[in-house]
C-alpha cells in the first residue's frame, strides 16, 4: 500500500511544479476582482445611506400607517451601515493585529531557482 502512495505522489510532482506557472494568472484575476471590490465598498455604503435617508423622509412626510413603513425602511439602513461599518473595523483590527499593510505586496510561496 505504501509503494504504491509513493508512486503517486512522485508521478503527480510534475504537475504540482506545472501549476506554480499558473499562479500568475491567478494572482492577476485575485488583484482585479479586489480592485473591483474596493470600488463597489463606497458605493454600497452610500446606497444604505440614501436607503436610510429615503425612509427618514417616509417617516416624515407619511402620516398614520406611512409612518411604520418610513421607520423599518430606517431600522434597515441603520443595520445596514452598521454591519458594513463593524466588518470594515473588524477587518482592519486584524490588519494591525497581524501587521499587514495594504500596500505591500504578499508573495506567494513557490519554488525559485529553477534551472531549465
């Protein structure tokens, strides 16, 4: 049983190695969609705003039932920014608790040295 895990693992190397020429890729797909996704962060903050504020004006210009709508509609933008915000901070806290810096580089792990 053995000898034959070791054959596959040594007949699989070949295309562990051939995959570290793909991280490239991957590396270039990750940056844009985190780029992407650092553009849609203030953009979302500001619709949640505008979705509290929309039911503020509810509120205000509804009389009776209107007013119940307007004050969910707030209820909901509230706890809208307030998750956004929490996980904004909680991801920063453990920017600083690990000393990582949004402006350098993370290199990934891989085999260097290689001679053809």
């Amino acid at each position: 049983m053995k000898k034959y895990l070791l054959t596959a693992v040594v007949m699989s190397l070949p295309f562990v190695v051939a995959a570290q020429s793909e991280l490239s890729k991957v590396k270039n797909i990750v940056g844009a969609v985190g780029e992407i996704v650092g553009l849609l962060i203030p953009i979302v903050f500001a619709l949640a705003l505008l979705y509290f504020f929309w039911g503020l004006g509810k509120y205000i210009l509804a009389s009776g039932e209107g007013k119940e709508e307007g004050k969910n509609i707030m209820i909901w933008g509230v706890v809208a920014l307030f998750v956004m915000a929490s996980v904004w901070g909680i991801v920063r806290f453990i920017q600083q608790a690990f000393d990582i810096n949004n402006n350098e580089n993370i290199n990934a792990p891989g085999v260097t040295n290689i001679k053809k």
